[in-house]
C-alpha cells in the first residue's frame, strides 16, 4: 500500500511549532509529511526543489496566519495546477494580516 504524501506549505516565519505539530501528527497517522525545513542541502535552487516536493505530494496542505511569501503563493498554484487535492487552513488568531 502507497503512502499518502502531503506537502505542508507555509511562511518560514510564521506557526514554525504549528507546523511541527502537524507534521507529527501526520506521521503518528502513518503519512510521509513533506516541509521546506526538512528539505537539506540539495544541489538544485531552492525554488526548483520546493515544486519538485509538490509535484511529488499527493496532497497540498497550507498553514497560513498574517504572512504569505512568494514561495508559498508559487507552491499553491503549483499544486492547482497539478490537481492535487488542497487543504488550506488559516489561523484567525491575533490577526494582523497582510493586505
């Protein structure tokens, strides 16, 4: 049986132990979760190897609060255009959102 991957998109600067809440729990769940934090040093650009990670999840998770990047907004439209099946979860906590 495949293991479902699920790439976790978000702010490097942002919800930092909420992402690593998420990724745990997922794991915990039997599920390969995908972060930017957990990528390493590769040879590729850093925006090569982060829709790569896309592509290769099964499915987009975004953890959003006050901050997107650009990073987060290309990982986003990749994964639409991919089809892959989306998830976005935005904390409404202390809001001081961007524009």
């Amino acid at each position: 049986m495949k293991t479902l991957k699920i790439f976790i998109s978000s702010t490097m600067t942002e919800l930092y132990d909420e992402r690593v809440a998420v990724r745990k729990a997922l794991q915990e769940r039997g599920f390969e979760a995908i972060w930017f934090e957990g990528f390493g040093a590769r040879a590729e650009a850093p925006q090569q190897a982060y829709l790569e990670a896309v592509n290769e999840a099964d499915l987009y998770l975004g953890i959003f609060w006050n901050r997107h990047s650009q990073a987060t907004a290309e990982e986003y439209r990749e994964a639409v255009r991919l089809g892959k099946p989306c998830l976005i979860y935005v904390k409404e906590f202390d809001v001081r959102r961007e524009p």
